[in-house]
C-alpha cells in the first residue's frame, strides 16, 4: 500500500470481527465490509496467519 491507512479507516472495515481471528476470516470480514482493494490485498499477502488484537493488524499492515 502506498500509503499506510491509519489503524481507525482499517478497523473501520473490521468492525465485527472477534479476536482471535484468521487471516482468511479477516479479510473476508474486510471484503464484506467494503475495504478498498489494496487493504484487502495487504492483509492477504501479510505473513501472519492469525491475529490476536486490532493492534497485531496495524504492525502486519506496517510491516513490523
């Protein structure tokens, strides 16, 4: 993503979601939810396959 979206506009898209969750139920979750697509991709290509809290997506997303 070029530009990193701040951790409220991807939780925005993420509402509903109980942690912990799999990547694959998040980025359905994000897709239903109208998450534009390089979001969507970001969170596909993460090396993460579960996350535990909002948090642990912000730092994949970041690349930390």
């Amino acid at each position: 993503m070029a530009d990193r979206p701040a951790a409220i506009e991807v939780q925005k898209y993420l509402g509903g979601v109980d942690y912990p969750v799999s990547k694959d139920q998040l980025v359905s979750t994000a897709r239903e939810n109208g998450a534009p697509d390089d979001l969507v991709e970001a969170l596909e290509n993460s090396d993460q396959d579960s996350f535990d809290a909002p948090t642990d997506v912000s730092s994949a997303l970041a690349g930390e």
